[in-house]
C-alpha cells in the first residue's frame, strides 16, 4: 500500500539522522503520508480513540504504581489513600478505573465496525489476529487490575477465575497454583497480580506497534470493502485528513469520558468493591466487571454434562471458546464480499450477533435462576417425607391448603414450604444468545458467503463518494445499476 | 448524519453498561429514599451544608461512634477545604483550633519515650479515629457477634449510598404480626435479608427487609444541636448520612466543579476541531 516514502529531510540534523536511522521517516510515512481511504466514516475512528486509552491507561496507572501498596493488609486502605490525600489522587484513580471501562467500550466498538466491513478478510487476516491478541491481553490486564483495590469482588470475582482454570484436566490445578502463588489467593496472588497488571500494558504497547505496521502494509479497509484501485483519487493523506477528523471523535469520546469520571465516577464499579475483602464473607452475587459479563454469561450457560466432559469444564471450555473462535474467524467467513453493506443477509445476521452479544451481558449481571419474567402467580411447594421415607414435594395456589395438608402430615414427616415461581430464567436467555453466538461464527458466516446473493459494489473509493453528491457519468457506466447506498442515483441508460 | 450514528452507539452502550448491573439482595427490601427536600450535595452543583456536616458529626461523635470506626479519617480531614470545621482562617487544617481541639478529646495508646511504658496520650490532629474495639473479636463480642461495619466508605459500599443510610436509621417499625424477631436482632425493610424463615403466614407474602444487630439508634433530641436545630430522628439521621457522604469522598465537591471546566473546555476544543475538520475537508467528496 505503502508506495515510495515522500520524506525529504530539510535540516542538516535531520539528513544526518535520516542516513543513519530514518526514525521521522517512518513517522512521516506512518502518520502524514499515510495514503488513507476517503471515504472512512466516523466508526473508523475509534483506532485512535484507543490509542488515546492506552496511553492515559498506562501514564495514570504508572502514578497509581507510585502510591499503592500490594499487600493483602494495605492495599484497600491504600486506595483509599490515593483518594483521600494523595494530590489529585482522585482524578488519577478515577481516570483509570473509568479508562478500562471507556477502553473496552472503544474496542467493542472498534471490533463490531471491522466484523461489518470486514476488516478481518484477505490480506488483513494478521492485523485482524494481532488484534485479537491485544484484546486477549487487555481481559487479562483488566481483570488483574480490578483484584488490586482488594475489595469483595477483587478477592471473589479471583477466586472465581483462578478456580475455573483448576477445572482444566491434568495441567488446571498446576496453573491455578502457579497463578495464585500457593494454596489459596492471598499476599502472594495479590503481588503477582500487580507486577503482571504493570507488565502487561506494555506487551500491549508493543503488540499495538505490531498492529499499527501490518494495517501500514495492507492499508485501510473502508465501507465499501472495496480495495484502493488509485491511490490518487480512493486515498488523501492521512495528516491532516485523518488527523484531525480523528481529533475531533477523540475530544468527544473524552467528553463522555469526563462526564463518567467527574459526574458518575463509581456507576460502572460494583459497590461491593468499596468493602474490604473478606474470604469468611461471600458477596450474594459474585459479578464480574460489565465488560466481562458477555463471556461470564456463556460460561455460567452451560450446566449440561456431554459425555464423559462435566458441565464445569464445558463451560470453561465454551468461555475461552467464545473468545478463540475471534481468532479463526477470517477462515470461517466464507464470503468474497468484505463489506456487510453489500450483504442484505449477513446484515441482518450481524444485527442479531450485536443484539445477543448485549443480551449476553444482561444475562451475566443477573443469577441465572433469577426470572426474566414469570408464568404466573407464585406456588407454594410444600417438602417432605412421604409414607414411605422418600422425599416428596406438593405444590399448593393457596396458603389455606398448604396449612391443611401440614397438618394431615405426621410430625416426623418435617413439612417445609417454600414460594415457588415458574418463568423464564435468566439461564435460559444465556443458553438461547449463547448459541446464536456460536451459530454465528459456526454456521451463519460459512453458510452465507455461499448462499447469499450480493448487492452490486462499487467499482472504486473514488465512485462510491463521487456517487453521494452528484452523478458522473464515469461513476455511472463502472457501477450500473449503481451502488445501493445512494438511493438518489438514477441509472442513465 | 454517520457521526451521529456513531456517536448515539457511544452513549446506548454507555447507558446499557450502566444499567447492566446486577440487581441486589436475596429476598425483598424496600427501596432506599432520601429526605423529602433531596439531598444538596447530590448532582452535578450539589454542595455540602457545613452546618449540616458539623450537625452530622456530633451524631456520629455521640451516637455512631461508640459501635462504628472510621479508620480511614484522620483528625485533620475535618479542617480540610469542604470538611465540616473547614475555617478560612487556618488554610492548613493541623493548625484549625477546632479540629485540635476535637483531637485532643480523645486518648490514644503510645509509649513512653524513656521507659518504653505504655501510655495514653491525647490524640493530635493527624491521628487517624481511634476504633472503639480493640480487634474484630472484641467489636463481634460486644454486639451479639454480629462487626458493626467500619463507616469510612460506607455511602460508596451501599447500594442508595446516603438515601441507604436515610431509609435505614428512619426506617426502623415494629415487626409486623406474625414476624417472629430473635432475640438480639431488630427488624427493618430497608436492611437487605430474608423475612421468609421467621414468618408464620404466607411466605408469598413475607414483608419486606431483614433483621440487623443494631437497635434503633436514634431518638427524638438525642443529640442536643449546637445550632439549635431540633434533633428529630430524620434531622439527625439525614445531617449523619450527608456528614457520611462527605467522608465517604471528601473531594467529591472539587470533582464535582473540576467538570465543570474540563467539559467546557473539551466542548470548545471540540467546536475549533469541528470547524477545522470542515475547512481542511471542504474540497474532497468522501
């Protein structure tokens, strides 16, 4: 994509440099010459919305790092120190604990626009892998973060995770030890929690580097999916087209940002996590941050056994699934066509995928015996031991006939009512998105590039954006009938 | 316009994560609620009445106090800009007389110098409040086993923050027939539990709240007020929950007015970098 490098050092410093190591080179190439396609729209912004995120990230984590105390004993209090009398400490502390929040909400973003456009098909497959990594590590990242302020849900929502990796045959309860340092979570999970929470950001930085050079070589996907084909009339350089484009979604991410951190600071935490953690005291509900929900959901969805494989270890296996399978997926789609805006179908697919990745995360927030909705009145259901000493259960509408029946029974036979509600559980909502998460990715993008008939494209950048505002007869003639989104072009035949 | 489409995802998934958290307790309870004026120091130009922290100070001194620790407060924290004995005559808080003397009140454990004995001494204004237990054990020995919470944070750790603590110091009434209490617990609809074992009738319709440790605190002119506001129970407990809210985060007020700034800043910025946007764009069709 990348043609001949336009940089011509000017100063005598600046050719000195550039003979030995073209350092502004790279960075004129990268971020002022960058050829970029013309027509990116706005959901294309958020690359930089989230290096912006990396960056607050890492410079006000760094100064938490100054004053936190990984230590079973002092850590909350600790953060509470950095609210109360380090200077600005509050701002800091809420930066970054909203910054993973406003990180996270970024990258879905991000990742739901390069699942509609394609970003992830040939030749962009790596970039798309190199992605998914990123992703990976900033779960991880994130997670070890939230065990650092060692309140309720740091101490349990860990006790959770290094649990579940126990539930892998063979190597699960080495890995779990070895990530907890010891038998149990305590002063040691908590000091290697913070040292990888430190390191990983930066593994991040440098894999982001990674991707930021094979998005350079491939160049941008755009709305169209259609390929630059004239570098002179699809691209305009990226400084400062794209410059300040960016800019100005980055200054209005910020201000949503603002608004969490100045206005809202605690809405996206848990206020369990302002307890100290106490091992003795397990919370009712133990939940993950929002962002984790969706996967948290699918692993709590499976509570079947298949075969000789527990219904644990499935959901284990369905969880890191969910994620694995973002890896695979410029295989699984099947489809010539990258941009959805051409694929009626997949369109509407992609819709339902969105719909049960959000459903996915209701499902995760609330138990899963809990009812979405009920059938009915409540029941009464009466235990207790039969005639015959086996356990029984009746079901009464009233109260009058539950006290009734008690009374016919023998004192030994231990009668005890409870309220029982028929309706919808949250665990079946779990099941139902869950599977069209994988039916998605399984059956749906294989199924579809073969099946499905789609919209005439473009036949370039330069045509599609041409076409918005007034018709040429070039554009005309290279994409009769004429691209779908422009519902005001008439074909001149 | 695709920007507003853009940015309409932003604020829906920003809203939908914000409301994705999970609902709280086992059985019913009812739903927190302030005093019937509302809070002052709630929204984005809440301010906190300084009259009404050094009001929510003594009961906490007086009443609170003998059960609850708030071991993350030092002496000094109320002189500082926004605390209760805040005074613009000593910017630096060590040096408010009214805090000194607050401090010096109390007697806390040290050591001799020479002899290495242990003494008390009185405490100073970066003391940090003293517990009134000297371990778990103790505090769990004295209430019936039951840890009066630590209340340093304790609007931030509650669902319904100060409205929690509202509800739950005003909301105190007789048990309903046919709700057996134990002894030693009291009943309240807005402490979450489950009414459900200890109810004769219908379980369906169990009330409301759970059982806590705690008696009811507060009675009418318990605390006798230096401003001489009457100390009803929902004055005082609306004047403690508003002093617990300022303990809870005292910077909340400098945030709150931080915003301010930082948003309308961003907005201009937003403005010029909108404007500029236009301009550098206006020749190319995209």
């Amino acid at each position: 994509m990348s043609g001949q490098s336009t940089y011509e050092p000017k100063t005598g410093f600046t050719k000195w440099l550039d003979a030995r190591m073209p350092i502004v080179r790279l960075a004129h190439d990268s971020f002022v010459d960058f050829p970029t396609p013309k027509n990116l729209n706005y959901w294309y912004t958020f690359g930089g919305i989230l290096a912006v995120c990396l960056v607050i990230q890492i410079v006000t984590g760094v100064v938490l790092a100054m004053h936190y105390v990984a230590s079973t004993d002092a850590a909350f209090a600790s953060v509470e120190r950095i609210m109360r009398d380090v200077e600005y400490g509050w701002l800091i502390r809420y930066i970054h604990s909203n910054g993973a929040s406003m990180f996270f909400l970024a990258v879905y973003l991000h990742m739901f626009r390069g699942l509609y456009y394609g970003s992830y098909k040939e030749p962009r497959e790596l970039l798309w892998i190199l992605g998914m990594v990123i992703y990976f590590l900033m779960m991880a990242t994130a997670f070890m973060g939230y065990v650092l302020p060692w309140g309720q849900m740091s101490y349990h929502g860990a006790s959770v995770i290094t649990n579940l990796l126990g539930a892998i045959p063979l190597v699960g309860e080495g890995i779990k030890t070895y990530l907890q340092g010891g038998p149990a979570i305590g002063d040691a999970t908590l000091n290697r929690f913070f040292s990888l929470h430190y390191l990983l950001p930066f593994v991040i930085a440098g894999v982001v580097i990674l991707h930021i050079w094979a998005l350079h070589v491939t160049g941008n996907n755009n709305p169209t999916g259609v390929s630059v084909k004239n570098v002179k009339a699809d691209t305009v350089p990226f400084t400062p087209y794209y410059t300040v484009k960016d800019g100005f979604a980055i200054i209005l991410f910020l201000i949503m940002f603002a608004v969490f951190v100045f206005y809202f600071p605690n809405v996206l935490g848990h206020a369990d996590n302002y307890i100290e953690a106490n091992p003795l005291q397990t919370p009712t509900h133990i939940v993950p941050e929002w962002y984790l929900l969706p996967f948290y959901a699918i692993l709590r969805a499976v509570t079947f056994d298949i075969g000789p494989i527990e219904a644990k270890l499935l959901g284990v296996i369905a969880m890191f699934g969910s994620i694995l399978v973002l890896f695979a997926l410029p295989w699984l789609d099947t489809s010539k066509v990258r941009s959805m805006r051409y694929r009626p179908l997949a369109q509407q697919c992609f819709l339902g995928f969105v719909i049960a990745c959000v459903v996915l995360g209701f499902a995760g927030a609330n138990n899963p015996d809990d009812l979405v909705f009920k059938f009915g009145a409540d029941k009464l259901a009466m235990s207790y031991t039969d005639a015959n000493g086996g356990a029984a259960v009746r079901t009464f509408t009233e109260f009058a006939e539950a006290n009734s029946f008690l009374a016919t029974l023998p004192s030994s036979a231990a009668g005890a009512l409870e309220v029982s509600a028929s309706g919808f559980k949250w665990l079946w909502v779990a099941q139902i998105a869950g599977a069209y998460y994988f039916a998605f990715f399984f059956i749906l993008l294989p199924l579809l590039g073969v099946i499905e008939k789609p919209k005439a494209r473009p036949a370039s950048i330069a045509d599609s954006v041409h076409g918005k505002k007034k018709t040429t007869a070039a554009a005309v003639a290279a994409t009769s009938p004429g691209p779908q989104t422009t519902g005001s072009l008439k074909p001149a035949e | 316009m695709r920007l507003v489409s853009a940015l309409t995802a932003c604020v829906a998934a920003a809203s939908f994560i914000a409301i994705a958290q999970p609902a709280s307790a086992e059985g019913k309870v009812l739903h927190p609620h302030g005093p019937h004026e509302g809070w002052e120091f709630e929204g984005p130009f809440g301010t906190f009445d300084q009259n009404a922290l050094q009001r929510g100070y003594k009961v906490y001194r007086e009443v609170c106090a003998s059960c609850h620790g708030m071991k993350l407060l030092s002496f000094r924290n109320l002189g500082q800009k926004g605390a209760p004995f805040f005074d613009e005559a000593y910017p630096d808080e060590n040096s408010n007389p009214k805090v000194k003397q607050i401090a010096s009140e109390y007697m806390v454990a040290a050591f001799d110098e020479e002899t290495g004995d242990p003494i008390q001494v009185a405490a100073t204004t970066v003391t940090a409040f003293p517990s009134p237990y000297a371990n778990e054990a103790a505090a769990r020995g004295s209430n019936g086993g039951a840890l009066p919470p630590d209340l340093s944070v304790i609007t931030k750790a509650r669902h319904g923050g100060a409205s929690y603590i509202y509800s739950l110091l005003t909301g105190y009434v007789s048990p309903p027939a046919g709700l057996t209490v134990s002894p030693g617990l009291y009943y309240n609809p807005f402490f979450p539990g489950d009414t459900k074992p200890q109810w004769a009738g219908d379980p369906r319709e169990a009330p409301a709240g759970g059982f806590l440790a705690m008696a009811p605190p507060l009675r009418e002119g318990l605390v006798v007020f230096d401003d001489g506001t009457a100390s009803t129970v929902e004055q005082m407990s609306a004047d403690v929950a508003t002093f617990l809210a300022w303990a809870g985060e005292p910077k909340a007020e400098t945030r709150r007015m931080m915003g301010f700034s930082v948003i309308g800043y961003l907005l201009i910025m937003a403005g010029l970098t909108y404007a500029s946007y236009r301009r550098i764009w206006r020749n190319i069709q995209h």
